[in-house]
C-alpha cells in the first residue's frame, strides 16, 4: 500500500480585515471622486461613504492626491480584468485589441463621471501605466505573434494605442463626437498596426462581448 500522501487542492484565503476596509476606502473614493470631481472630493466624505473614522482613513493613505490614484488604478485594472474575462474566448489579437479600447470608449458614454475620473489620473501617473500596460501588451505581442500586426516598435505602438484611445475617449466625454466615432477609433489603431483598412474597419465593427458584472460593493 503506497503512503505517498495527496497534495491538499491551494485554499484560497478570506480577505483579511485590513483587505476589506482598504477595498471599501478605494470604493468611496472611485465614489466620491467620480460623482464629485476631483477637487470638490474631501477625505471626511470619503471616509464617511466607506464608513470609517478620519482617522482610520490615515492608515491607509497619507493623502487625497494618494487614494485618488489608488481608487482611479484599482477600478482600471478591474475594468481591464472584466475585458480580459469577456473575450477569454476569442484567439485573435487584433479582435481582442479592438475590444479592449472600444470598451474603454463604450464607458465613456455609459458612465462618463468614471470614464473622466479614470483618464485624470491615467494621463499623468506612471503606476497606471505599469498596471494597466500590461494589458494592452498581451493583445499586441499577440497580434504580432500572429501576423496580424506590423510595427516599428513595442513602446511606440503602445504610444500610439494608449494616447489615440484617450484622445477618443475625451471627444467623447465633451461631447465633440458621438457612438460611431467608437469603431472608427478602433479601426483606425488598427490600421497604425499595420492592417490592411478593409479588415480593420470589419473588425472594429463587430459585436462586443459583454462585460461580467461588476464586482459587488
């Protein structure tokens, strides 16, 4: 009879008290900054919304400059996590690119206080770039992997994805273009990968994917 014993399954552990009420601190500031803005936002409110005291908010952040960024990357790389889970089924990258910023554009006009608050913080904060990067850079190592993408560089064509979608993303926020400006976005990016315009524009068409659902507050 052997004796070799069998390796238990990994347990995936409860978040532990601190976890909990850090995450309820980022939701009030994704909260409060978003209906607010950021300058009318205050720590007290934040506080209160998470329903701490002040002086529990102090250990753990050190600022409102601090938790606005925290809250502004926790709900982007989310957003790119529920992305990511909607076209888990899809093996093209160039499809998969076109997906990710036409979501990102999509929330633009769905919920244009957080899609603002998002870009505020995004447009200046190297963290973002370092968690939310990554993203973009599986689907374009992807495409180029697969011939589908032709490019100069990695880093120039990440310029190039990120600051067309966020250009997209603020005409949409003020209002200078409306839903079909969404796909000519996407198709456009595409082509500055080197696709042929005919496929470009076909894929920046088709359906979206949807979302999972939000996690629970």
């Amino acid at each position: 009879m052997s004796t070799r014993k069998t390796a238990s399954p990994e347990k995936t552990l409860p978040p532990s008290k601190r976890d909990r009420t850090r995450r309820r601190l980022l939701q009030a500031g994704v909260k409060v900054f978003a209906g607010k803005g950021i300058e009318a936002a205050s720590i007290q409110e934040i506080a209160a919304t998470a329903g701490v005291a002040n002086g529990t908010f102090y250990n753990y952040f050190q600022s409102k400059e601090e938790i606005m960024e925290a809250a502004a990357i926790w709900v982007g790389v989310d957003y790119c996590e529920r992305i990511k889970a909607s076209a888990a089924h899809i093996p093209d990258g160039a499809e998969r690119m076109s997906i990710g910023g036409r979501h990102y554009m999509t929330m633009a006009l769905a919920q244009p206080e957080l899609a603002r608050f998002m870009i505020s913080v995004a447009v200046f904060s190297p963290i973002w770039a370092e968690q939310v990067e990554p993203y973009i850079l599986a689907d374009l190592t992807l495409g180029v992997k697969q011939k589908r993408f032709a490019i100069a560089s990695t880093a120039a064509a990440i310029d190039m994805i990120t600051g067309t979608n966020f250009a997209g993303i603020n005409s949409l926020l003020t209002g200078r273009t409306g839903r079909a400006h969404i796909p000519a976005v996407s198709a456009t990016i595409l082509r500055g990968l080197g696709m042929a315009p005919k496929e470009a524009d076909e894929i920046a068409r088709r359906p979206l994917p949807p979302l999972p659902p939000a996690p629970e507050a």
